[in-house]
DNA sequence: CGACAAAATATTGTCTACAGTATTCTTTTT
DNA sequence: AAAAAGAATACTGTAGACAATATTTTGTCG
C-alpha cells in the first residue's frame, strides 16, 4: 500500500503554471530518488493522483515517461512498479557513464572557449572550498555543475542528454553510499582543466577515465563495505 | 468449465492484443520513419485517433513516449510536432553513435564467445551474399543485424538500449541518402570479426571506429551531393 | 488597402465513467 | 484440512465529455 510511511506534508507541491504532467513527472521523480518510493513498490495511480491532487491522467502520463526512462517498469494491466536495480545493471550504468563523460572531456578540450575555462575554474574552488568546510551536500553539487559544465562545453546536445539520464540514475542507484572522495576528486578536476586548456584531447580523455574509474571504484567499495553488514 | 486436465497457471497465455498504446506507437514510429509524417508536420491528436481506430488516449500515451526518445516534440497546448533534425543535430548523433559503437566493439572483444563469433561470421557472410546479389534491403538488414549481435555479445544492456535508439535515428536522419558502401563495409566486419576473436579489444576499438568513420564520412558525402541538386 | 480587434473555430489538457483483467478472498468438494 | 473452483474486489485500459487555450477567420477602423 501506498499511505503507509508517506511524509504527506513532505509531498513536493505542484504550483508553477504548465502542463500538470511536468509537474507530476516532476514530482514523482523527486519521490523516486528521494526513495520515498521505493524500489518495487507498486505505485498505484488513484492513490498518487489523490496523494497530488490531480486526475488519473497525469499521473499515467507522468509515469509513462519515467517507463521510458528506466524509473519505474509498467507491467501490462498490473502496474506501475519502482524499477529494481540489480548488481549488474548499476555496473553497466558506470561503465556507461564513464565512456559518456571521456567523450565529453575530450571534445571539451577541442572546443573549449575562455569563458568556459573560467567557469569550471570557479566550480572547481568552490567545490574545494565545500570539501574544506566539510559540506557534504556542497561538494556533491559542485562535483554535479562541474560535470555538467564539461558536459555543455562538449557542445553535443545528444551527448548531454544521454549523459544526464545516466548520470542521474547512477546517483539514484549508489546513493545509499553517499559517496564523497575529499581533495583528491578536485585535485584531478584541475587536471581536467588544464589538459582543456591545453587543448590537449588525448590528456583530457585520459584524466577523465581515470577520473570516473577512481569514483567508479569508490562506489564499488562502499558497497562492498555495507554489503558485509 | 471445461476440464482440460491442464492446472490454471501452467497454461501458457496465448499472444494477446497487449496494450493499445504500444501497438499505437510502433504505428506512429513506422508512420514517422517511413516519412509518411514528415518533419515538423503537426499532429492532431484526433486524427491520429480517428486513422488507427482508437480513442486519443493511446494516441496521447504514445506520443508521450515518442517525445522521450526525440521524434516528436510537444509543444505544450499546441500539440505534437515530428522531429526536425538540423545539421548539427545529426552530426551529433553520428559521433554518439561511433562512441558507442566502438564501445560495444571493445566489450564484445572481451567478452565474447565461439558461438557468438559464429553468429557474427554468419551474419557477414549473408552480408556479403546480398551485396554481390545487389539487394539493397537485404544488405542494410544484414548489416543492421551485424551491429546489433556486436552490441549484444558486449553484454551491457544499458550500452545496448542507448544505442538502440541511437541507431533508429541515424538511419530516420539519413535514410534519404540511403548509404551502401558495398563490400568495402563488410572487408572491414570480417576485420572486426578477427580482432574479437583475438581478444584484442585495442583492435577492436580501433577498426570499429574506423569503419564507422568511414560510414560517417559516406553519409556526409551523400548528404552534401543531395544538398546540390 | 492594411492593420488591429474580436468572435469563431480548432486543438489540447483534464476529469469522470465504464469495461476488461488480474488478484484476493470465500466457499465448496474431496 | 487442503486444494480447487467461484465470487468479490481492486486496479488498469480505454473511451467519451467538458474546460482551457491557441489559432484562424472575420469584421471594423484608420
């Protein structure tokens, strides 16, 4: 059942005008992630469109959208279930994102502009300010708007949204982990930058495989480590 | 109740309808690419409704999912619209789609097995039938069933699914140029067939990136003598 | 004759109702 | 008492109706 531990004053409101799916998609996906719905629960539509507020069919659309998104699997005349991920999804998923995030650090240092150096720099002494000041929350936004800058100076749309989708599932997947590298993560961050300034693509590529593959082994051992508990 | 000395469960459920919304959907998405829809053409949702016999919820559902996966763009309060595919857009799809492929071609190195790699010479050899017969179709379904068993013996479902749709749309973009680059393309898969069963993933990478730069490069050929006419 | 305004039309967004199907509970039979 | 059949329930799938909004047409004024 759906009522039981639901926060109903924790529900994210739906107030900003547009279309009422965004919102609920909106909504739903910030439920997904938060983990207030949890994986293989079966989300049923009268009860999310009463929990929101709405009519049925926002809710079908919104969560036809998250199907095609890999949130939540749509059994035929059964439902609408928070997608389980396995061991060897989530590992597909890193090995993906790592080639996604090496294409878009070389191509960054073939098109990299100025300003665009300017702006991972500030990203980059923010997050470290973060780490100093211990703020975990801090540092993983800094580490998100970094990526997501290296992403955008790419300039391959396709690539960026390919990139979100996975990146955003990664973190929903290893999230029990919080993971957090401390200095070191920034420290091949301006590594990154200089290779992209240097409009050196190989160097760039190759910091950010290494990069990603250190996070990747990061993630693998914390979950080793709760495993055992 | 006839008794059919068969216990309920164990009847094996015969092929039903299945949900209208998916069959509403490989409609729209053969419409679509078949160019029966042209891009930018508006899409009534009515119409849509009336010409496949159903109601608009179907119709809405899958245009739902069709404006996920990029062929349709839903202009909120104004409808659905397909595609249109700029320069640039697919000349991003073209370098995703090379990532991933030489991706996929490295994995299936590491992974692969004999009768993976007999699959795989099957499928060049009725490639390379259909080429010197002269078959265009069939040459492009071989040639699509040879990425597709590469992409599989990788054994990345996430890398799969990505390029999956990827692919669909490079050939929706570049259909109009309708690329056979004759046997030169299937030399270059016996070379890749090699490399995998080699277990030489550096090969592999290597020769998949080429042949798909080379694939590249044969659409861009295309594309500009058709531009002057 | 062109520009602007207002009504008319068309289309999408949302809600409610009903039908089809899976699941659960009850009853019956061995 | 256990298992199977049958009824009851709950939920999804689809359809149709109404409301909100954009577009087009029409009419009017400068």
């Amino acid at each position: 059942m759906l009522s039981t531990g639901l926060p109903h004053g924790a529900v994210p409101k739906l107030e900003r005008p547009g279309p009422l799916r965004e919102r609920v998609y909106e909504a739903l996906l910030e439920l997904i992630t938060s983990r207030a719905l949890r994986p293989g629960q079966h989300l049923v539509e009268t009860e999310l469109a009463g929990l929101l507020g709405v009519s049925r069919q926002p809710v079908r659309e919104a969560l036809q959208r998250l199907n095609t998104e890999g949130w939540v699997d749509l059994r035929p005349a059964q439902g609408a279930f928070v997608h389980e991920p396995t061991e060897d999804e989530a590992d597909q998923l890193l090995v993906v994102r790592a080639l996604l995030e090496t294409e878009a650090a070389r191509l960054a240092a073939a098109h990299a502009t100025t300003e665009g150096l300017e702006r991972l720099g500030e990203l980059c002494a923010k997050g470290e300010d973060a780490v100093r000041a211990d703020e975990v929350d801090a540092v993983v936004a800094a580490n998100a708007a970094f990526h997501a800058e290296v992403m955008s100076l790419a300039g391959n749309a396709v690539l960026a949204e390919l990139a979100a989708q996975v990146d955003q599932r990664v973190r929903w997947y290893y999230t029990p982990v919080a993971r957090v590298r401390g200095m070191q993560s920034w420290r091949e961050h301006r590594e990154l930058i200089d290779a992209i300034a240097a409009r050196d693509e190989a160097a760039a590529s190759r910091i950010m495989r290494a990069h990603t593959e250190h996070t990747r082994a990061s993630y693998h051992e914390r979950a080793d480590r709760t495993e055992g508990e």
